[in-house]
C-alpha cells in the first residue's frame, strides 16, 4: 500500500530558499569525479592548484558583486559563524581598547546570543530598541555610543518582519564616531544591491541559503582585513588568512558565489517579480479577512510580510494549513517552543496581534497563480477555524 504525499507549498523562505538549479550544477560539476577534489591549500600539485584557482574565482567574484577587494571577503560556514566571528573576534581581540558593544533588541540569535556570551566575559552592551515601524531610530544609536565602543552590529533587513534600517545613515554616523560597524545582511545579500564601495560598513554577514545557495556556505566581509584586528575563534591550519582555520569546502564556496552571481544578474527582475507577488497575495487575503501588517510596509522588503489575522492564533492557523501551505511564526531556531516573537515584542506589539503573528515569504520561483493559492487556502483555513469557534 502507497500512499501520495503531496508537499505543502513552500512559503517559509525568510527560513531558507530552495537551491536554485544552476547553483546545483556548478556544486554537482565541483563534487563530481572529474570536479575538483584537490585540497585549495595544497599547492604543491596540480589538483590543489586547481581547487585553489576555483576559491580564488569566487572570492574575487564575491568582492565583485559586493564592491570590496577579494582579499577581504573570508568564507564562513554562513551567517552564524560570521557573525559570531565579527562580534567575538573585534570584542576579543580590542579588549584592552574598549568593552562596550551596541545591537539591537531584533537581531538574529546569533548576533543576540554572541553579545550575551560576551557579557559573561565582562562586556557591555546596550541592546536597543525599534520604533513601532520596525527600525533603530539614528537618534538613539547616536545617545548609545560612548567613547568606550568598539562596535555596533545591527541587521540590513530583519528575517521576521522585512524591515530595513536606515543603514547609510546610521554607517555614516557610527564611522564618524570611529567606530566599527558590522551588519548582518543575510536577508538582503542577493536581494538588494550592497555596494561595500560608497557605504561605510566595516563587517558584513552573508548566508548563501537564504538567496537560493547551499546551507552551510557564507562568507565575513572585513573592510581592511590586513590592518583590523580580529580574535580566530577556529585555531589549525591557518586557512583563511588565519582567521578560520579548516580545509575550505570548495563546492560550497562555488555554490555561494554562483548564487551570489544568479542573483545579482536577475535582481531587478526578481526584485518586480516579488514586489507583484506580494502586492497580489495581500490583495487577495485583505478582500475575503481581516488582517494586520506588522511594521511600516513603506521600509518593508517585498521578499516577506509579517501579519496576524484577527482572532486566530498563529500556532492554530499554521497547524491548519500544514498539508498546504508551509509558513512560520518566527525564526526557525525559536519556533518549535511556545515563546512569541521577541522581534515583534520589542516592537510594542501585544496580545492577540502577537500571538497571531506569522510570515511569510516570497521568491522568484512562486508565480502569481501559487501565491493566490496560498491565500485561497489561508482564508479557507481561517474560515474552518471561526466556524469551529
Ligand atoms: C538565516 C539568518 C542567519 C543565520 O544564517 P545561517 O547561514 O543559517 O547560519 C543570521 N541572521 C539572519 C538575519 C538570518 O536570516
């Protein structure tokens, strides 16, 4: 006896993209016998040479793609790890000069956490909070700073709500104040252009699997890598200018860059393709239920929208569209426990809009009749759902 499992549809992409299938084939090309197999530190034969060739090709196509030097991009097993190394690395490694860190209360956990374990060690740091809209007010990073501060690490685009911050503003202010700044880009690399060349950003966090790359793959960006000291936190071999030792994973660091280079060669397209996504799928719902848009849509990414629909808790309607449409309340690591978002929390959004809070996200492989879908089965959910009550 079979039974046909048919897939939800895939609307939780703030969570992780499918891999796009000329980023496959440059992996499987790399993987495959004939591929590069050789170690990129081993340069006493051909086959290290080659594989070295590869990284050196993707690093310079990063740089390129990001406006910096190839010498300053390092490649991470994605955001986490770079994040983690950004913050620890400065913090540890400046020490003597300054203990004091700036962040916000909606960053991922990987930048909250980072902070946290630094505080144990006798750091400082201000966690600061949005407005209602969504961003970091430049006032209050402003009133924040002390002469103390080594670095402020806030996010481009938050993975829960869309938001953007104000980043050019707030990169010109933290650099007057000669102070470093890092900016955990993992929603935004790919999606929107980062030009490393006119901003003044210090550090930046990129994932390859949230713009349609390998899990697994990521990279740091460090703005004057030879003259910035930053603590390793991975001690061996010395790769990667001995920052993050480990032999690199070759095919990794291609898919991340043939992502990096698909998506920066369609990003308007897709970018419009998103933009009439999105406006359709709000369009739809808004006709047939009430809903709430979480965070100014004026500063809000088109690839994702957080809402609550009134009187339905997000726990309930996910469980109800399980076999039909996949999308989440919040970030992956949290969810699974009960806790409500503490991005929308700090936000100063309660109650019932909190608890019915979820996300979802667009891509360039949904078309306009799949996200129609989706809202079709979302309205069906929720009116199966009032009709129980
Ligand atoms: C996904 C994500 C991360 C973590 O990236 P990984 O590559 O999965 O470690 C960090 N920050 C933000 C904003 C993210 O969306």
């Amino acid at each position: 006896m079979s039974s046909v499992v048919t897939q939800p549809m895939y609307f939780d992409t703030a969570s992780t993209t499918q891999i796009a299938q000329e980023v496959l084939d440059e992996m499987v090309a790399c993987l495959s016998s004939n591929g590069c197999h050789g170690n990129p530190s081993s340069l006493m034969h051909q086959p290290g040479r080659a594989a070295a060739a590869v990284v050196a090709a993707a690093r310079k196509q990063m740089a390129a793609e990001l406006g910096c030097e190839a010498g300053e991009i390092l490649f991470t097993s994605g955001a986490t790890e770079a994040n983690n190394l950004a913050i620890q690395g400065v913090a540890l490694a400046h020490a003597e000069q300054g203990r004091h860190l700036i962040t916000s209360k909606i960053e991922h956990k990987s930048v909250l956490e980072t902070c946290q374990a630094l505080e144990r060690q006798g750091f400082d740091v201000t966690y600061l909070t949005p407005n209602r809209a969504g961003w970091i007010e430049l006032e209050d990073v402003k009133n924040a700073l002390r002469t103390d501060t080594l670095l402020v690490s806030l996010m481009h685009t938050n993975n829960e709500t869309g938001i953007q911050q104000p980043l050019e503003a707030v990169a010109d202010l933290i650099a007057n104040a000669g102070v470093l700044f890092h900016v955990d880009a993992s929603q935004a690399a790919g999606k929107f252009r980062i030009d490393l060349n006119s901003i003044p950003i210090d550090l930046l966090s990129i994932s390859a699997h949230k713009f349609h790359g390998p899990k697994g793959a990521g990279c740091l960006f460090i703005r004057n890598r030879r003259r910035l000291k930053i603590q390793p936190l991975v001690f061996g071999g010395g790769q990667e200018f001995g920052l993050r030792s480990g032999t690199l994973a070759t095919h990794q660091i291609v898919g991340l860059s043939e992502a990096m280079h698909l998506a920066a060669s369609r990003r308007d397209a897709d970018f419009f393709h998103v933009v009439e996504l999105k406006s359709f799928f709000l369009e739809r719902l808004a006709m047939q239920i009430k809903i709430k848009i979480h965070g100014d849509p004026r500063c809000c990414s088109p690839y994702l929208v957080n809402i609550s629909i009134a009187g339905i808790s997000s726990d309930a309607l996910i469980n109800q569209l399980l076999n039909d449409v996949a999308i989440s309340s919040g970030a992956a690591c949290s969810s699974g426990t009960i806790d409500s978002s503490y991005v929308l929390r700090a936000m100063g959004i309660d109650g019932d809009d909190l608890y019915g809070a979820v996300r979802i996200g667009f891509s360039r492989y949904h078309t306009i009749s799949d996200v129609l879908k989706a809202a079709q089965h979302i309205v069906s959910a929720v009116h199966r759902m009032q009709e129980l009550d």
